[in-house]
C-alpha cells in the first residue's frame, strides 16, 4: 500500500475536509482559513499540504463529500417509489427542497456558490461531483428506458438536463426572485416529464396541480 494511501493518511484526509465542513458550516466558505481548520484539527501545515495543494482545492474536497451526501440523501428519498417515473418526481422534488426548505440548504448553499465559483480551475472534480448526485436520477431514466416508459431517452444527457432545469429554479430563489413552491414544483414536473416521454403521468400532475408536496 503506497504511503498516501495508508490509513493514517486516508484518516489524516477525511480529518481535514469533516473539520473544513464544520467551519464552512458556521461561517461560509469565503471566511475559511487553512490556519483555522488546522487549529481545529490540530494538524501542521505538512499535514494539509499531504493531501491538498489549496484552500480552493479543500473546498472542493468537501463540495465532492456534500455531493456524495447528496446522492445518498436522493436515493433514500427514492427508495421508496414504486416504479422509475415516481423515482424520477422523488429526485426532483428532493433537489428542489434546496430552494424551499432551509433545514435542507442550509449546509448547501454557500458550498454550491463557492464550487460553482471555482469551475473553471477544477471542472474535472466538479464534473465528477455532480456524476454524483445525477447517479440515483441516471440509474432510473435507465430502468424506465428498459421498461419503455421513457421512449427515447439518453439516461447521462438526459439526466443533467433535468438537473439543469431543477437548478435554475433553485438559483433563482437563492438570487432573491421568490417563488410559489407548489406551482413552481408541477411545472418544473410536468416540463420534466414530457421532456422524458412520460406524458400520461405529465397530464396526471397537469390535472391535480394543487396536490400537497412536501
């Protein structure tokens, strides 16, 4: 086992980007030092310098672990669903919760901000973050491919494309432009659907716009 991967460095790593996450937690990810997390993690600057090369790359080391929460958040929310298109609703409605519920965002926005800030200097682990959180949605456009529910459908392509009309819904209401949560989710819904070939269920919200969403 190389030395960079030994336990004590993998342990030494993860020290690093639970401890930065707690401070970006607590005072956004402009504030945070390389100094502070150090202290806090009571590590040398030898230690930091094992694993990242920046501060801007520890804050994208946390983004990627806030993604990976994200897919297992996404997942769990899905798990339940009875069939690929419930699925796909549960994804959407999950990531939109960022842009309606606090107790959801609140850990999230900032970090969003900041990675999407440094996309030209790393877009590979960007890419490789948001591969992340659009793996659960990708893996049920295939499933309902396979059971022809969603005829035509490019799984990957298709994927971010849902997740970028999700997206700026979200930024907009982080922008300040205030938006009717239960309106704005059938709409974002119904787009999504027909877009995939799920017209029956797209007429099915079009015909209770007013169901409760949570």
């Amino acid at each position: 086992m190389p030395a960079s991967e030994s336990p004590a460095n993998v342990a030494e790593g993860e020290l690093l980007v639970d401890t930065a996450r707690a401070v970006l937690r607590e005072r956004g990810a402009a504030d945070v030092t390389v100094r502070e997390v150090l202290s806090r993690a009571n590590l040398g600057t030898r230690a930091f310098y094992r694993h990242f090369a920046s501060k801007d790359e520890l804050v994208l080391a946390v983004f990627t672990d806030a993604a990976a929460r994200e897919a297992d958040r996404l997942a769990r929310r899905m798990a339940s669903a009875s069939d690929p298109v419930s699925a796909v609703v549960a994804w959407i409605d999950g990531r939109l919760q960022l842009a309606f519920d606090r107790r959801v965002s609140a850990n999230l926005q900032d970090l969003s901000m900041q990675a999407r800030l440094r996309r030209r200097e790393a877009p590979a682990e960007l890419e490789l973050a948001y591969d992340l959180m659009l793996a659960p949605l990708v893996a049920q456009l295939e499933a309902g491919r396979r059971e022809g529910l969603f005829p035509g459908v490019d799984p990957g392509p298709d994927a971010r494309s849902i997740h970028d009309v999700v997206w700026g819904v979200v930024e907009r209401q982080w922008s300040g432009f205030p938006l009717r949560p239960r309106p704005t989710r059938d709409r974002v819904v119904r787009f999504c659907l027909h877009a995939i070939g799920a017209e029956e269920q797209a007429r099915d919200v079009e015909a209770t716009p007013t169901r409760r969403w949570r």
